[in-house]
C-alpha cells in the first residue's frame, strides 16, 4: 500500500472492477479535463466508450486496471490494454488534483509497465496531449520516449497529441 505524505492516509489500490467504477471514472474524466483544460464532453464520451469497450472485452491475460481510493473515494486509475501478443496500450491514467505530487501517478504508472513485463509484452505505448506536461514527464522517467505527433481538432480544442513507446 502506497502513502499519501500530504493526508498521513494510504491509498488502497486495488485490481479489480467494482459496480460504479466505469461511470465515476468516466465523471473524474470529464469534469477535471473540463475544468483544467476546457474540453468539451465528447472528451467524456470518449472515455466512457473506451472504458464500456474495455469491460466488456476484458481479458485477465492482457488487460489490467488500477484504481487508486482513499477513505473509499477513487484519486486515480490506470488501465492496460494488450493490442497484441506482443503490444499493449497504456489508458486512462488520471490522479485527482489533490493527490497529485505525492507519488501516486508514479505507483500507478509502475504498477501497469510491471504487469506489461510480467506479460510478456514486448512494448506499451500510449497517447496523450501536450498541454499534459507532468503526465509526460512521468512517461519520460519511466522510460517512454515520444514517437509520433499529431494536430488535429479534437474534444472542442485544436491539440497536439502525442504517442509515447517504451520498449520492455
């Protein structure tokens, strides 16, 4: 278990989906990159058909998420996504603005590169913005390099995204 140093609490990070998961994190989604970067809601959209797709597809053998609560509310997630016997993809890695600083992006950003190695995948990529800045620069300690750009308009905004490839 993880610490939070700014609660003196520790975030329980658990594996498994439970009933509400999916729509709270579809919700954190939305209403956080609205308010901190003015995304409009097929951003929220667009998560929740990720996310539905990903439910209901799951596979244990290359799919894995991590949701991060504490005193019961989720503060952060990641999910993997196997492409491939050899590729995985890296999604929804969110931790809430309170708990950001602490560690938290890191532990969750490690637990799914582990579970890509522990799966024998070969690579993880994942795409993301480049008004993201701190989400980048845990991807680049981590390892990830950037590998592809692209503009385009997109969730109400013109945004660059960037796709990140870390080699296993």
């Amino acid at each position: 278990m993880a610490t939070s140093q700014e609660n003196h609490k520790a975030w329980h990070i658990r594996s498994s989906l439970r009933p509400g998961d999916l729509g709270y994190l579809t919700y954190l989604h939305g209403v956080l990159y609205a308010k901190e970067y003015e995304w409009d809601y097929t951003f929220e959209a667009y998560v929740a058909e990720s996310l539905a797709r990903f439910a209901l597809c799951f596979d244990a053998r290359k799919d894995g998420m991590w949701i991060a609560e504490l005193d019961g509310q989720i503060v952060g997630s990641v999910g993997i996504v196997g492409d491939s016997n050899s590729e995985a993809q890296l999604r929804w890695f969110l931790v809430h603005p309170i708990q950001r600083g602490h560690g938290l992006g890191r532990i969750l950003l490690n637990k799914a590169i582990r579970f890509c190695r522990d799966h024998g995948f070969k690579s993880v990529f994942l795409w993301t913005v480049s008004d993201l800045k701190a989400a980048a620069h845990l991807y680049q300690l981590a390892g990830f390099r950037k590998t592809e750009e692209k503009r385009h308009q997109v969730w109400g905004k013109t945004l660059t995204e960037e796709r990140y490839d870390l080699a296993l």
